[in-house]
C-alpha cells in the first residue's frame, strides 16, 4: 500500500445526535452531527411519533397552495 495517502484516523470520534445522545466511535472525522439516532427513532423507541415536523405533502401543499386556488375557483 502506499504510504501517506489514507485520511487520518481518530479512534475517539464522537457522533452527537439532535436529542443529546453521543455515542464514540473510530472515524475519519473528528465529530459528526446527526439529527436522528437509534435512541430517538421511533423504529428503535417504538413511539409513534413524526420524526419530521412538517412533512414531505405539507411543505408541498404550501408550495402550490396559490395553483390548487386558481384550479378550484
């Protein structure tokens, strides 16, 4: 292999989650942020909650609000 051409390693790299959760792991990066994680993710929790809080047909439905208007009247 050659040499000095691979990213640094850290074996103490944290990942820090939106809800405070923090988790050490080895990485190429020093920290990494993410928004959910296997403590918060209704998969793993097993609530039944929205994780995003304004949707994918909500954020649409804003959008083209000014389009369905004009169709209707």
């Amino acid at each position: 292999m050659k040499k000095n051409i691979h990213p640094e390693y850290y074996d103490d790299a944290v990942i820090r989650c939106a809800c405070g959760n923090e988790i050490r792991v080895g990485s190429t990066r020093k920290e990494i942020r993410v928004e959910v994680c296997s403590k918060c993710h209704p998969f793993f929790t097993g609530e039944t909650r929205f994780v995003d809080t304004e949707g994918k047909i909500e954020k649409f439905m804003k959008k083209y609000a000014q389009f369905y208007k004009k169709e209707e009247a």
